[in-house]
C-alpha cells in the first residue's frame, strides 16, 4: 500500500503536496495537511455526514430512495415560478456549470457565497483594475506581504507556510529578507510569526478608509506623515509602512474578511485597489499586487465559470431560458421574498445570513444538496447528499490566486453516493424528459 | 455599555467542525460564545456563571463569555454562526459582519440551543 500525492479541499489554498495512504476503500493515513485539511479527509468517516437522501413529513426527516428525492425535488421544481439556487463553492466546476444550466432551463437565479466574499473585491475591479499574482509568484518573487483584515494562520493556515517561510528560485535568501506587515483591529494568531523587522499595525475597528486615503495622499513623499499618525496608527509605524509600500521589489496585499465585510459600500475595496495601482503606477523598480483571501475551496472557481458562460461572475437571473439583466442580488432576492423554492448545493445559509434572511429563506420550500449537517439541515424540506468532493470525485477547482487544479478521486463514497454534479445532471435529465413528454 | 462586534472564523471555534464532528451541547458550547478583553469584562461586572446579552436594531443574542486580552478594549469577537447571525443585518442591501453596533449587559438568561433558535427563527 503505498503513498499517493493529493490535493487538499479543506480550503481554498488548494494545498498539491498532501500524501495519503489508501487501499481505494478507507484512508489510512494523512501527511502533511493542516488541523482544516486534516478534517476535511475526515469528513469521509464523519459522525454527522449524511447518508441517505432525507424527507421531512410532520416536522421530521424518514429516509426516502434517491430516486423518490429527485422525484420530490422535481415535483416543486415544477411548481415554481421564481426558483432560487445558492452556494456551489465547495464543489467542482462541473457541479458549478451544471447548476447554471439547471437555472437556465428553469429560469431561476442563481449565486455562489462569493457574492457576500471575494467577489465583493471583483466587483470593485470593475471600476479601478486590479492586479493579482500567484502563490508561485509570492514564493518565489515576493519580499513584502501584508495582510489585511486576513487572519491567514486560522482561515488558511499553510499559507504561511508556503509564502513567508518558503525560500523562492529567484532569490537566495528566504525569511530573513521578508517582511510581513499585519493590519488588523485585533492580535489575532498570525500576529505570532512576526519578527523585529516585521510591522503589527493595530488599526481601529472601521478605520481602515482613513489609513488608505493617507497612504494614497503620501505614498510618493513620505515626509508629509500626520504628526499624530491616522486611525490608532502612529506616525512612526505610519512611515515605516509606506517605505515598505513603495520600495517593495514584489509585494503583495492579502485581502481578508476584515476588509471585505466591514463595509457596505465598495468605496474601501475600491480605494484600496487604487492605492495598488497608484503604488505600481509610481514604482521604479517594483511592483505591488493583491490577493484574495477567500474561505471555500473553490468560491473562486463559480466566478470563473460564470464569467465563461455568461460575462457575469455573480447574480445570474435567467428568464425565457435567456440570462437577463438584473440589479438583484441573493441578498434582494431572499429579502423581498423575490423566490418561491431554493436549491442549496453544499453551504449553509442559515448560519451565514442574518436570521431574517433565514426566516424568509426558510419559509419557502427548500432542497439541500449536501454531505453533512448543518444549520440549514435541520430545516431543509429535501436532502440529496452527494459526495466529497477531491476525496470521492473528482473534479476542478480554482485556487485562491485563480490558477486551475484538478481534483483526483481517492475512495469511493458510501452507499455509491452521487457527485453534486451527478445530481444537479438526474434534476437537469428529469426536467428535460418531462418538457419532451 | 455600547460595544461593537466583529465576526470571525476560529479553529477552535469553527462551525464546520461542530457541524461534522460534534453534537448540539458541543455545538452550543464552542459557537454560543463571545470573546472579550477583560478591562470591559470588569466595566460590564462580569461574574462567574453570567451570560452576555447583546441586542441592537436587528436583534437579540445571548452568549457565554471568554476573556481575551489581544481584543481591543470596545469590540466582542463572535465565532461565524448561527448565534452571531442575530445580531447581523443588511446595511445599503449588503450583510455586514464587522464593526457592528451592540448593546452589551450582562444577563442571567440561559443561553439557547440551535434547536431552540430554529424554532424562533421559525416563528
């Protein structure tokens, strides 16, 4: 039995390095994952994973044939005017394109928890550009990293790894020539790695928009500092951040959750980028990029497909089988009570969303295609589970830094699970057989 | 005492594995719960065997409270779930997870579980 290289779903950093040990039927043993990847691969054996397809009659769940699911699931499908399908950021591409064809030919909306994510930041770029890099270009290339808002040890924890204390092909020296610079209104667990040379800015909750509009006021004469510094930064840290900024050979901004969710508006995403591009505009000798910090493993794969199949990364309304121009969001559309059913594939809702968009989510007819227990389990009218997806099935997904890595089957699921995308293709199949009949 | 809320994900405090892995009394023991520094434990006079009540326009929640000193004086820290979610709402049609307005006091209320929840949520 011998060892076999895998990728990691566990989060979105795709890690490629993973060996396991495995007879095609259990996975013995797991090296070199993290405590998120360790769990992912034992999700497979997991106390709550969902095995069998569920219905709720009288307020609990009986077990039902798959076959009786999808029957079910057709039936208030059909009896939809205004379906609404949400996640698909912890499965395949092929899951993701499927469930955009499914919305198609049922004329529903559809969106991945990048909306209320990373694809905040891609939406911003719209207006400012952007510029990304890799992880192979930060390992390699990449003297100065910040993260913003990003609790990188916790949420993607090799990143560190990988990054800072990785030694590149383009350089002789590794950590000692890194610097790292935390911006972050709390000393969270990334604050640990941080040596002498490297910068711990603990800003003030909601201030990050006056640090930017000083940064890109300054960013080129570093001798106007506000003698006070700005939003609990002192002048001190202030001047060492922009020296950094603006004499960096290769930089990087991560942007985490911290700056994502702390504003409704796009004006702190937006100011941000523009503080990068002004950086890159006014630089001699370097440059200065972003990336996105986001959680799912493959969130930032529904933007690629969507964008492939329609021009849009987000908020696909589709009616008359044609995709439609449309100003709402999911955000709208569960608010206003803009739906009749929702089809969740692999997210949970209920504990994502403030819970009056739970309630109305929940008030209508909902099917949950997914392989564990969540919030939203516990109140789904229809559960299908599918398989794990880089573990059961195969598949792609995109890394954080949007590069394309395939996913490998190592076990086969239980009970002869199916696929999201097998799923989402039986609803497809049962839909299109009864418009022809 | 007005306080703000941060969301954030924890890996000793993450849904995913309680969701996977543990059970309801472990789900409500590692996701029910806030983190503060302790000079606003002492404002708020905390005691042994209190709770946290914290409630503004979009509701109400009722936590377990931890002490941490790497939070900064003025800010409750809540793991992502279903519990931070009462207290979550849509600002300019976008969610909002950070930098939240909350009125914090402290509470002999019981902390509810997630079924109890749903069940409000329900209603």
């Amino acid at each position: 039995m011998g060892g076999s290289r895998v990728t990691c779903t566990g989060c979105s950093l795709l890690c490629d390095d993973i060996i396991i040990r495995s007879d095609g039927l259990y996975i013995d043993e797991v090296y070199g994952a993290c405590l998120k990847g360790k769990e992912r691969f034992d999700q497979v054996t997991g106390k709550n994973r969902i095995l069998s397809p569920l219905i709720r009659k009288n307020g609990d769940f009986e077990k039902i044939k798959l076959e009786d699911a999808l029957d079910k699931s057709l039936e208030i499908i059909k009896n939809s005017s205004r379906p609404l399908l949400y996640g698909f950021s912890t499965v395949s591409c092929q899951a993701q394109l499927k469930g955009i064809e499914l919305t198609k030919l049922i004329n529903g909306f559809i969106d991945s928890n990048s909306t209320i994510c990373q694809g905040k930041v891609l939406n911003a770029s719209k207006q400012t550009g952007m510029t990304l890099t890799t992880i192979s270009e930060i390992i390699n290339k990449t003297d100065l990293l910040i993260f913003w808002g990003a609790n990188v040890a916790e949420s993607i924890p090799r990143l560190l790894n990988k990054t800072l204390f990785s030694r590149g092909k383009f350089r002789m020296t590794g950590r000692e020539i890194k610097t790292i610079i935390i911006i972050d209104p709390v000393k969270t667990a990334s604050f640990g790695v941080m040596g002498v040379r490297d910068i711990a800015l603990q800003i003030e909750p909601g201030k990050d928009i006056e640090l930017i509009r000083i940064l890109k006021e300054e960013c080129c004469s570093p001798n106007s500092i506000p003698s006070k510094g700005i939003a609990g930064i002192d002048s001190d840290d202030l001047r060492r951040l922009l020296i950094q900024l603006t004499n960096a050979e290769n930089g990087v901004i991560f942007i985490g959750q911290g700056v994502v969710g702390s504003s409704p508006s796009t004006a702190l995403l937006q100011e941000l980028l523009e503080l990068v591009q002004m950086i890159n505009a006014k630089q001699q000798k370097g440059r200065m990029a972003v990336m996105m910090v986001g959680g799912h493993y493959n969130m930032a794969g529904f933007d690629h497909v969507a964008l492939s199949m329609t021009g849009k990364n987000g908020n696909l309304q589709f009616s008359g089988n044609q995709l439609i121009e449309t100003s709402d969001t999911i955000i709208s559309k569960i608010n206003n009570n803009d739906f009749d059913c929702s089809i969740i594939v692999g997210t949970d809702p209920v504990s994502h969303l403030p819970w009056e968009l739970s309630r109305k989510l929940i008030s209508k007819p909902l099917i949950l295609i997914d392989n564990k227990k969540s919030a939203t389990s516990y109140v789904a009218n229809i559960i299908i589970p599918s398989n794990i997806t880089g573990i059961e099935s195969g598949g792609l997904a995109y890394r954080l830094d949007h590069v394309p890595v395939e996913l490998q089957k190592i076990v086969n699921p239980p009970n002869n699970i199916l696929s999201d995308e097998e799923i989402l293709s039986k609803l497809i199949e049962g839909l299109s057989s009864s418009q022809r009949g | 005492m007005e306080m703000l809320v941060n969301t954030v994900r924890m890996v000793d405090n993450d849904q995913l594995k309680e969701f996977s892995f543990g059970d309801d009394i472990s789900l409500k023991e590692n996701l029910a719960v806030c983190f503060l520094n302790p000079i606003d434990s002492k404002k708020l006079d905390i005691t042994p065997n209190m709770n946290l009540k914290l409630s503004n326009e979009y509701g109400q929640v009722i936590l377990k409270i931890e002490e941490n000193k790497n939070i900064p004086v003025g800010t409750i820290l809540l793991p992502v779930s279903i519990w931070a979610n009462q207290i979550t709402g849509i600002v300019e049609g976008q969610l909002i997870f950070k930098n939240i307005k909350v009125h914090a006091e402290v509470t002999e209320e019981i902390v509810l579980d997630i079924k109890d929840l749903l069940r409000i949520i329900k209603k």
